[in-house]
C-alpha cells in the first residue's frame, strides 16, 4: 500500500508540475515493481523534459532493454554516454552492454 500510495502522490504532483524529476521518480518506482512498460513511459517523459540529463538517457535505455526493444535501447546507452557531464549511472556498465548489443547485430 506504501508504493501505491507514492504512486499517486506522485502523479498528483505530476498532474500540478509535470517535471523530469517527478517523472524519474515514478519511473524509478516502477521498475522497482518490475513495470517495465509504465517504467519506460515515465522515463522517456523525464528524459524529455530534460534531453541534457545522462541519467535519464541511461534509465530509459535499461527500460528499453528490459521491454526486449534493443535497438532502441541502444540509441539510449550510446546518448546517455555521449552527454558526459556528472551522471549516477555506470559508465563501464553502460560501454559493456553498448558492446553485446552491437554484436548481437
């Protein structure tokens, strides 16, 4: 009940002030829950409002990933490495995989 009660306190929020931020946040909550389509939703808005923001570049692209769309998900790692910048993410995580979805191709 905790998380569904986050999850509508946070799509109130969203509703008054649809910011990247708020919409990170409740995409993290889904994949928490393994919502990988809602998951992908959410962090394609937040990296949407904040195109710059590596982070959010990288969890759209594991979201991606997780729903099987690798192609896609691969545009997503090689942006969110491209953005540089101070980022949470795991560089060497995100160059491995950037790898073994290349050669998939």
């Amino acid at each position: 009940t905790d998380s569904l009660a986050n999850e509508s306190r946070l799509k109130t929020l969203i509703d008054r002030d649809p910011s990247p931020h708020l919409y990170q946040t409740l995409a993290n909550l889904y994949a928490e829950q393994q919502r990988w389509p809602e998951a992908q939703n959410a962090y394609f808005e937040a990296f949407r409002g904040a195109p710059g923001n590596a982070d959010y570049a990288f969890n759209l692209a594991v979201s991606l990933d997780m729903l099987g769309q690798r192609s896609t998900a691969l545009t997503y790692y090689e942006k969110a490495l491209a953005l540089g910048g101070i980022h949470r993410f795991d560089r060497a995580r995100a160059e491995a995989r950037i790898r073994q979805l290349k050669q998939a191709h």
